[in-house]
C-alpha cells in the first residue's frame, strides 16, 4: 500500500516551513488502517442490536465542535474533569496536548496547550510526538496525563515511528505539568524508521478489586500479530512507578510493563485487521463495563463483566467503504471517544452521553472534531 500524504505533507504544500506548528503534522502510517471513507456522515445511523450484546444504541445528528482554529483534532482520544459548573476537555491537535473549558463541547472556550514533545533522543528514536490518551484528577491533589508518545527517525520524519506510553503529572489543578517519564512500552517495539512498532494511544480506567484501586490501562499494541488493543495496569499510588506496571499475559497481570509480553484482551472482529482507540467506563444503564473501539470499516462497541473478558462486538458506525478503498477527497472518520456528561465522571457512561471522533477529508484538509448524541435502550 502506498504512503498517504502525511499531516507534515500536506502542510509542506500550504507554504508551511519546518517549525513548531511543523511537528503538528506528523506522518501517521497507522492512519493507512484508520483513517477510512465515508460518504456522507448521514450514512452513519442506528445500528440493529445483535442477541449476544442485546444492546440498541442510536446515533443522533453529527455536529460540529469549534477548537477555534486547531487542526488535526483530535487525534487520541479526549478526556473530561468536571469543574464545578463546567468541564475540562483534554483533547490532541497535532503533535500536542490541549484543555479548554466549557459547560459543554458545543460551549468550548479557547484552547490552552499544556503538553507537547521535547524534541529529544529516547530509547528508540527523538520525540515527536507528545499529546494525551487519558487526563484524570486522583482527587488526592494530583492530574494525571496518561500521554501517547511516539520517538521518531528524525524530527522532520515521524514515519514509522515507535509508540511508547509516558506520564505527566499536575500538583496545582493543572497550571503546571511535570514530565514523569514513559511506563510503558511495546512487547516488540523497534528503532524508529523501519516500520510503526510499539504502544501507544492509551485509555486509563479506574477499577477496584480486592479493596486496592488500580489504574487499567488499555492501549494498541503494534508488534506481535495483528495490531489489537492490550491491557495492563498498576495500583492508583503507585502510577508514577513504572517498575510496577504490568501487563496482562496469558490470563494474569504477570509480564513487565517494559516492555514484556502481553496477550489482547480486544482482537480483531472477524474479518478486520486491526482493532484500536479503546474507550473505555462502567455503563450505569448495563451496569457493565463498556468499550468503543475503531477498525478499518467502522467504529464498534463491546461489554465485559470484568474489564479483561470481552464479548463478541458490535457494530454502531458502519464505514460504507473501508480504508483500502479510500479515494482522494473522500470524507473518513476516526479517534472516537464514549462520554456522558451528565454522570460527570468520564469513566462513568449512562443511557445518553456523545460519540466523539474525528472527520477529515482524505489527504486534502485536516481532521476535526464532530460529536453525534447516542442512545442506549
């Protein structure tokens, strides 16, 4: 398959020189299994509920989210803290990480950058690329900014990068960030250059079990097999301990974070060859755990009664034409994201809540932010 024209690319034609906005417009080959075409954002509606999830979940209208001019957005998933009154939005543009506040997407204020790569040499090539998976508040004085990292060849060629899943950490409600370093990685991961390889674009989910709080973290892994998505996790205190995190291998949490072994606990639906974006929460309607995910035809939904067994999926975003057959100009979609609002804790979705995803024109213009009201019955 050939190389599509990358964000940098694209911003080389517009007359944009090497910089900062630059880094913004990383090639993404992964996009060659996600960013896919679709013809009309009409085409995407309610989806017939299988018996074995027993669920109905119905899209509303799509609408259009103003990040007063940012592009490339999003590009992970997005993340909310209530604040009195209001949300928090942590959301990508680019190569960095943003927050804007708002009583909802619709009312969003202006977007501040609190995250974005440094530019330096890491264990598999220089970083690039720095933008948030999950953002949560420990409401013990601590943001934590659970970050999709990826370490390019050069800092003018993100291509074939290698992901790796870093934290940050706010001690004053997020004025500030302190760079805690990566905690997790690939079970295969490779030198930036030769193909994409690694871990990365990671949902945190808060779960206790046997009395202890653990962060599970479920992320893709691109390495061994077909690109699924993964799970490790680690206590809530000691998430800056990147000695503790542990994936999740062969029916236990037993392999090191650091890159050690781990088995999918999302594959694949039948005939795809990818799955990946999991959004994660506890659904108060099912009252079950609840997963978003993307592949190369459309967007899809799961249950689980532990967060480690899921069952089969289901369909909710139908792609009329999958990703190898996008054409230049076409519309596609991408990054989604499962929220309620109205529960105002992001790891908590009711019967009502947004799909948020990304909607670009291939190849032609940048990606931005839409949201379709959903519907649970």
């Amino acid at each position: 398959m050939s190389e599509p024209l990358s964000r940098r690319d694209f911003l080389k034609l517009a007359g944009v020189g090497i910089g900062v906005i630059a880094y913004g417009c990383a090639p993404k080959p992964v996009r060659q299994g996600i960013e896919n075409v679709v013809k009309g954002a009409q085409e995407l509606g309610p989806i017939v509920p299988k018996p074995e999830l027993g669920i109905q979940i119905r899209l509303g209208e799509e609408k259009d989210i103003n990040t007063h001019g940012l592009n490339w957005v999003p590009d992970t998933r997005t993340s909310y803290i209530k604040k009195g009154d209001n949300f928090q939005f942590y959301f990508s543009a680019g190569s960095n990480g943003y927050v804007a506040e708002g009583k909802s997407l619709t009312e969003l204020g202006e977007p501040r950058q609190y995250l974005g790569p440094d530019l330096k040499q890491g264990k598999y090539g220089i970083n690039g690329y720095r933008a948030p998976g999950t953002v949560f508040d420990d409401r013990k004085g601590n943001i934590w900014s659970v970050d999709h990292l990826e370490e390019w060849s050069s800092v003018d060629n993100g291509s074939n990068f290698t992901a790796r899943i870093a934290l940050s950490q706010s001690k004053d409600q997020g004025n500030t960030w302190t760079d805690k370093g990566v905690i997790l990685d690939g079970q295969a991961a490779e030198t930036a250059g030769n193909k994409v390889s690694g871990a990365g674009q990671p949902c945190a989910f808060l779960k206790e079990e046997d009395g202890v709080n653990y962060v599970f973290l479920y992320y893709t892994d691109w390495g061994i097999g077909l690109d699924s998505i993964h799970l490790a996790r680690i206590p809530l205190g000691q998430i800056d301990n990147s000695d503790a995190w542990q994936k999740y291998h062969q029916g236990s949490f037993s392999s090191s974070g650091k890159g050690g072994l781990s088995t999918p606990v999302i594959k694949p639906p039948e005939g795809e060859i990818y799955s990946a974006l999991a959004s994660v929460s506890w659904n108060n309607r099912l009252q079950k755990p609840i997963a978003s995910f993307e592949t190369g035809t459309g967007f899809w939904l799961t249950t689980s009664p532990d967060g480690i067994n899921w069952n089969k999926h289901q369909k909710i975003a139908d792609f009329p034409e999958a990703y190898d057959k996008r054409k230049l100009g076409s519309n596609w979609f991408s990054y989604p994201t499962l929220l309620s609002l109205n529960t105002g804790n992001q790891f908590i979705t009711s019967d009502k809540g947004i799909l948020i995803y990304s909607k670009g024109s291939y190849n032609q213009s940048p990606h931005q932010m839409k949201i379709r009201e959903f519907n649970i019955s």
